[in-house]
C-alpha cells in the first residue's frame, strides 16, 4: 500500500541547497529576512544568528545539542566567503552580545587566521568558518544527531 501523505522533514534533500551527510529528517528550514521568526531560541542563540545575518554569513545553521549529549546546548554554524568577512562575521556577534545582553565569550580562539573563528559563551558556540574548513571538519556530521535548523539567508 503506497503512503498518501509526504513527511517533507524526513524527504532526502535534492538541489543546490543539498549538503552531503547532513541529517535530512532532522533539518528544519527557517525562513529568511531579517525580521523573520526564528525556532524557539534563547536569545542569546537567536541574537548570534541575526548578528552572522546581518554581516551576510552563509549556511547558518543551528544544532540544538541538548539531547545530543553534548558539552553545550547549542552550535551556532556559518561560513564566510574571505577572512576579512569571518572576522567581521565573528565581531558582529561579539558585539551584538555584548550590547543586547552583556554576554560575553569565555573564549575566542582563531582570529589570528580567520579560517575557523570560536566563540565559547558556555551555553552555546558559535562557529564562524571558511567553505574549506568548515567542509573538512563537518560538524552536522559529527554531530549528526542533533536537532538541526537551517537558517535561510534573506529572502
């Protein structure tokens, strides 16, 4: 018996959109603009993913790594086309946080080669990287099993 219904989470994605070994039933899409609503975020997450859209990043991406087992509750992943737009990415969000939230990281790590910037808030990490990097180390791979939201870039 053929299924009637179309579970679009859990549909393999196709197109120029399509990364290799990212976990397809666990993406969620948000819809972009930069007023646009995000998933149901800490403000904190939420102010980090609206300061790497402003400085244009791409391919941001959120893993919730709370069921994960992980030693943070979220990833906050993107990529920058040039290092003067990682760090710029990577400024954006520092100062974002610091203004809107008095957060400030515990750690910053890699701004001295702009190909993979840190930033450690404890709660949450946010990883600004460059297409090369960030398809080496792969984290929707490794962590594979956490929930995944992609955030669409303005519309």
């Amino acid at each position: 018996m053929a299924k009637t219904t179309t579970d679009t989470a859990s549909a393999p994605r196709s197109g120029a959109g399509a990364r290799k070994g990212t976990v397809a039933r666990k993406a969620r899409a948000v819809a972009g603009g930069p007023q646009a609503k995000l998933p149901r975020l800490p403000k904190a997450v939420a102010g980090a993913v609206r300061a790497a859209r402003d400085r244009k990043a791409e391919d941001i991406v959120v893993l919730d790594l709370r069921k994960a087992g992980g030693f943070t509750d979220y990833f906050v992943i993107c990529s920058g086309t040039n290092p003067r737009q990682i760090n710029a990415i990577a400024d954006a969000v520092d100062a974002t946080l610091r203004s809107d939230l008095g957060e400030r990281p515990a750690l910053a790590e890699g701004t001295d080669r702009s190909e993979w910037i840190l930033l450690d808030y404890f709660d949450f990490v946010v990883h600004v990287f460059s297409r090369e990097c960030r398809a080496f180390y792969d984290l929707e791979r490794l962590w594979g099993n956490a929930e995944r939201y992609a955030i669409a870039d303005e519309l």
